[in-house]
C-alpha cells in the first residue's frame, strides 16, 4: 500500500517545478565553475578586495548590533503593547523590506544630507557631514536590514507564552525586570535568528549603500559595491567576491534552516 504523501508528482507539476529549479540553480553553478579556483587565495588578499571584505564585515556587524538596540524594543512594542496606531506603525517599519533600496538611499539623503531635514542641523550646528562617509555605508545598512530583525523578533514574541510574562508580574517584577529575566531568554532563538538575518542581508546591501554612502575603496566601498566596479575592469574578482557572498548566503540558510526552511519530513 502507497504511504500518503508518497505519490508521483504529476507531470504538469514535475515539468514546471524542474523548470524553476534549473532557472534558479544553473547562475549558481555557473558562478562556481567560472570561478578562478587557481588563484582564489591571490584575489582575496589583493587589496581592493581585502579592503572591501573588511569594510563589509565590519560594518554589517556594526548595522546589526544598531538594529538589535532598536529594533528589539520596537518589535515589543509592536507585539505586546496596546498602543494606537500599532497598524500603521507595522506597515511604515516594514516598508523597507519592499521599498526599492535606491530610494531608501535617496529618502536618506534628503533626511541626513547636508541640505536635508535633519543634515543640514547636524552640519551648522556641529559640523557633521554623513553622506559618503563609513557611518553613511552603516546607516544604509540599518535602514535595509532591521526589518528582517523586528519581524522575526516580533513573530517570536507573539508565538512566545505570556502566562509566564503574567506570572512574574504577579511576583512583583515591574515591565523592564520582566523583559530582561522571562520575555528576553524565551525569544532569544528568534532575536539570535533575526540577527542573522539582518546581518546577511546588510551585508549584501547594494542600492540604499552606492546612492547615500557612494563607491569610495577603503572608506564606502563594501563587497556588492566592489563586485559592481571589478566587473566593469577586473571580472576576476568580481567573481570571487560573488563566491564570498554565496558563501555567506549558504551559511546563513543554514544557520536558519530549522526557522525558515523547517525540518524535513521523512
């Protein structure tokens, strides 16, 4: 007897379905076999690309840890407060996630610009100039990147059981006492899985990044950036920075498989 769940694809589901895997797979295994294996050690310690890795690394790390001080709270907020409005205020905080990123660059030029909102204020009365700057790669990043964070974090807290929230407070415990010792331990796989998630995607920021911090190596030129200038003169390396961030791509599937991709069923 056939086990349910065990029958044949049919056909017109199967011809499709294999269409959709070999348009999505084959770039990658092209990427992988046009790849300069030989000298693979050569470009990624060549200059440019050392430089860019690092910049990418340390400011995707950087991007993240301001999304969790942020993002965090606002995912509370989001999920467990009463306030008005928590609608509209899902809907602006989740805009990034669709909004073409050049354009988030653009709404942050005419915000943090040197004639933008709150720019101009910054340059008269302290002198600070953002755009094109390391800050400037960072806040592109953070604006990209906590989305992912808050939705993730505030999917887990409304999965998360608040008797024990209820509990403590019964005990005494005030709200921010209550958050740091029972709602924080019982949402950390979701705050560690957003973390992740914000992290890969400001690492692969590309359009809110080259439209507000520009394309500068060693102070604005990130990873996506450099395989945007390499192609156009060294194709090489644009081709093994392409392998360094399917690389962390992979691994971030992987490290999010279980919550993202779910566990395979025998």
């Amino acid at each position: 007897m056939r086990r349910p769940g065990t029958a044949r694809v049919p056909v017109p589901l199967a011809v499709p379905a294999a269409l959709a895997v070999a348009f999505l797979v084959l770039p990658l295994v092209g990427l992988l076999v046009r790849a300069p294996w030989s000298s693979l050690g050569e470009q990624l310690t060549a200059p440019g690309v050392g430089q860019a890795l690092r910049l990418s690394l340390l400011s995707a790390t950087a991007a993240t840890a301001v999304s969790l001080v942020l993002g965090v709270p606002l995912a509370w907020v989001l999920a467990r407060s009463r306030i008005r409005g928590r609608t509209v205020l899902r809907a602006l905080v989740t805009v990034p996630l669709v909004l073409p990123p050049v354009v988030g660059g653009v709404a942050l030029f005419l915000v943090l610009g040197r004639q933008g909102i709150v720019g101009s204020w910054l340059d008269d009365a302290f002198g600070i100039t953002i755009p094109f700057t390391t800050a400037a790669v960072v806040i592109a990043q953070t604006f990209v990147a906590m989305p992912f964070l808050v939705v993730s974090v505030e999917g887990a807290l409304r999965a998360a059981d608040a008797r024990f929230e209820d509990v403590a407070a019964t005990l005494g415990a005030d709200r921010w006492t209550t958050f740091r010792r029972v709602t924080l331990p019982m949402v950390a796989p979701g705050v560690a899985a957003g973390a992740v998630l914000c992290w890969a995607r400001a690492l692969g920021e590309f359009g809110a990044t080259i439209t507000f911090a520009g394309n500068f190596p060693g102070t604005t030129q990130t990873m996506p950036t450099a395989v945007y200038l390499a192609l156009q003169s060294e194709p090489e390396a644009a081709v093994v920075l392409s392998l360094v961030l399917l690389a962390v791509s992979l691994a971030t599937l992987l490290l999010l498989r279980d919550r993202w991709l779910g566990r395979a069923t025998p």
